[in-house]
C-alpha cells in the first residue's frame, strides 16, 4: 500500500491527534499513526486521566472516612473494592480513547496503527503490530509528536513487578504496604497520594532539598506540611544508590538511609521518545539530550519535518503538547499560528492541588526582578471554608514598576481551575490592578485569586 497525504503526524498523543484535528479542519488531507491499539497517547491511555479517576476516588474515600461525620453524615463501615475502582478507571479511559477515535472518523482522518520509520525523503513506513505487509505514506509535511517515556536508573531497572513506573503504578491489584516513591514531583507525589489514601505506607525520596522543587519556598512548606499531615513520609536531599532484597538505599551526605519497600515507584522524570524513528535517515538534528531540534515555529532542520510536545525542549505537558500542534497545523496551512511558551501553566493534583504560571517569587528575585507580592490565605475565603477546603493561599507576582502579572502560584482545591483566569489576565499583559478589579461572583473560591491581586498593592478587602 503506497499513499501520500499533506500531513502525517506521527503519534496520536494530545500533541499528534489535535494536531491532526486542527490541520483536517483546515481543509488538509491528514493521517495519524499510532502504535497504540487506542488514540490518546500516554496522556490518556496511562498518564494524566486514570491517575486523575484515581486521585478523585480516593479523594472520596478520605471523605467517607475521615470527613463525612463532621458534615452530619453517618456512614457504616467503609470498605475499599479496589478492582471496582480500576474498573472505573479503565472505563473513563475507554470512553475518552473512544471518543477521539470518534472525532477523528467524523473529520475524515486516516489513522494508521503501527509503527512509523523513516525511508526516505518524506517517505514514512508503517509497520502494522500484527506482523502484516507494511505500508509506504508520503506526505507534504510530517509532523512528530511521538512523546515521551519514563527515566529509567541505571541502577533501578524497571522490572513491572517491585520497580515500576508510573505506567504499572496506576494498576497494582492490591495496595502494597510499603510503597517508596523515588522523585518528589508531580506524578510522584499524585500517584504517591493514591496508594498512601488507599492504605500504603508511602515515602517518597527526593534528592533535590524540596519536593516540587521549580516552586516559591513559602508554597513548598506549606504543602509539605499537609501532605506529612495525610501519611506521607518526605525524605528530601537523599540521592539513591539501589534497591535490593527488599530495601531501598539512599544517602544524606555520610548519613546512610533504608527503606523497606514492596514496591517502589520511579518517578524523576521522562525523557523524549525519538528511538526507532529512524531519524539519521531523514537527516533530523537531535540536541544533547536526546529532543528534536526546532527553530521557533517547531520546524526540524530538514525542511517539511515538524515536531511537537514531549520530543522537543520545554514542559512535558499535554495542554502544551496541544498549543504545540495546532500552531503547526495552522503554520503548515499558512496560517498565522500562535504559542506563548511562558504562559504554559503547570498543576500538581495533589489534594489541595498546586499551580503556578510565569515567575515565580523567588526565581524573579534570583533574576533580579523588582517584584511586588500580593497573597491571600483561603483561610479568609467563605466558600472555602463552607467546603472545608481553606489550606493553602493564592500569591500573585507582578511588576513593582509597570504592575504586570510577571506569574501566580496556588495551593488550594481545584488550583488548576483556579490558575487559568491568571493565565488569561498575563496573556493580555494585565496587571495585578486588572484581576483585582475583575468582578468575581460571590461565594466563590475564585474571589482568593482577585484578593490576592489586590493584596499586590495592600488593598486586599478580606485581609489587613
């Protein structure tokens, strides 16, 4: 089977299949490769929506037991049907997937599953998994948005059983009891609260100084007090040096550390995803650690070859992997496509969640930026405190001179929600005035974003 297109997008992540959504909508011939049986990448096969049907769960979970009887609600004996649960799970996966396959049908996209490798000139080979005839596609413009995997240690070796990745983590069929988490980040500490809400003993190893280590101190105390306040045992400035017999080894400058583990999940990071591609066929310039090289409108070095999401620099993030593809589609339809890279928020959905976009407090003063600060605890938040969900406060960062939004941290429930009308008050160059002049609704969470505005130039209503 030979065929030729105007665009092949290679992998179907939120990169690869809204790139391929937006390009169809454009009125260009499109098809979409994926190995996968089912569209949707890591992010909603394995990665961003079953942890998150996993956190809301067991979130439900901490309720029932520990919250439910200062409500007025009486309940017996809470029992935990764990294979029900991932049941769940897997069903909100299967009907995300199904609804992508859904919407690639209706916009006429050709999707291919199998495996792509470059021949040629922009002659990509697709290998089917079954083993079949491979098929030859030539395109126009081949965008790559293959994504990313794991980081492996060298000296922990995933083996699916005792060391995992975030992959297996989303499905173990009991709870272990002793769970260690190596990496202090995001997909740590989320996949670390399940398992600790779930009845695991969980420690999580971080060798940098702090977990979530690119935030404001003042936001990282705070949270790591309430996440120690729920089980979770942080061991920061510990650099591990093996897992054998049942005990994970680290150490703290000459003190030596154990940790009895079950299991132990590695989560510091992932790395692109370019091998097998074929790449030195296609002439395609990788840079020192391993990303696809681009210019600024996500061009490769050889000229009809894009590449977008986790295989190039930036936040391995999904909603940047989506900006990242339809810029591309527009560019390739000669479009006047557009993406702010420093306006990509990033969340932790942690319970209270952290976020942040832009500056934050302390990287503006290492820059030497003449900031002012304005915070609002939730403490002082009516809707907050009626949901008794008043941990943690809003800080807004903006310019001591121009007063413009430089960037926002947020600890609090649903501050991923929250962060977004930041992101669209910088993305107009706004200022702390400009969000604390914006009429909130009353009782709102939200109202905490607008004080903490205002607090920039101490006018906060709520708060001396």
């Amino acid at each position: 089977m030979e065929s030729s297109f105007d665009v092949l997008v290679i992998g179907a992540g939120p990169g690869g299949y809204v790139c391929a959504f937006r390009a169809a909508q454009l009125g260009l011939k499109v098809a979409l490769v994926e190995k996968r049986a089912t569209l949707g990448g890591t992010c909603l096969n394995v990665g961003c929506i079953p942890s998150k049907a996993l956190l809301h769960s067991t979130e439900h979970l901490v309720f029932a037991r520990s919250h439910a009887a200062e409500h007025g609600i009486r309940l017996g004996a809470i029992e935990v049907d764990l294979a029900t649960m991932l049941k769940r799970k897997d069903s909100v996966v299967t009907k995300l997937t199904g609804g992508i396959a859904q919407l690639a049908k209706g916009r006429k996209i050709t999707v291919l599953t199998g495996t792509a490798t470059f021949a040629e000139g922009r002659t990509v080979v697709i290998t089917p998994p079954d083993s079949g005839a491979p098929s030859h596609v030539q395109a126009a413009n081949i965008v790559i948005a293959t994504g990313s995997v794991p980081v492996e240690l060298p000296f922990l070796r995933f083996n699916g059983e005792t060391v995992v990745s975030s992959d297996e983590a989303i499905r173990f069929p009991s709870a272990p009891k002793r769970l260690v988490v190596v990496g202090g980040g995001a997909i740590g500490l989320e996949l670390g609260s399940v398992w600790s809400r779930l009845g695991s003993e969980v420690t999580v190893v971080e060798f940098l100084p702090k977990v979530i280590a690119t935030y404001d101190d003042d936001i990282v105390r705070a949270f790591t007090r309430i996440l120690q306040k729920q089980g979770l045992r942080l061991e920061t400035g510990a650099k591990v040096t093996g897992f054998a017999n049942g005990v994970l080894t680290a150490e703290r400058g000459s003190e030596k550390l154990e940790f009895p583990a079950d299991r132990v999940l590695v989560a510091v990071g992932r790395r692109a995803c370019t091998e097998g591609l074929g790449l030195d066929r296609a002439g395609v310039a990788l840079d020192e650690r391993g990303r696809i090289r681009v210019d600024g409108h996500l061009r490769t070095n050889v000229p009809g070859i894009w590449a977008v999401g986790d295989v190039v620099a930036g936040p391995m993030l999904a909603h940047k992997a989506e900006e990242d593809g339809v810029a591309v589609a527009e560019w390739i339809a000669q479009r006047a496509g557009h993406i702010d890279w420093d306006l990509v928020p990033a969340v932790v959905y942690t319970s209270p969640e952290v976020a942040s976009v832009g500056l934050g407090e302390d990287a503006a003063k290492a820059a030497g930026r003449a900031v002012n600060v304005g915070k609002f605890n939730l403490a002082a938040n009516g809707r907050a405190l009626s949901a008794a969900n008043a941990e943690g406060f809003v800080k807004i960062i903006a310019d001591a001179k121009t007063d413009r939004i430089l960037g926002a941290q947020i600890l609090a429930a649903n501050a991923g929600e929250l962060i977004s009308e930041v992101v669209t008050h910088m993305t107009y160059g706004g200022s702390a005035e400009d969000l604390g002049r914006t009429i909130h609704a009353h009782p709102t969470v939200s109202e905490a974003v607008r004080e903490a505005g205002l607090a920039v130039s101490r006018s906060a209503l709520h708060a001396l």
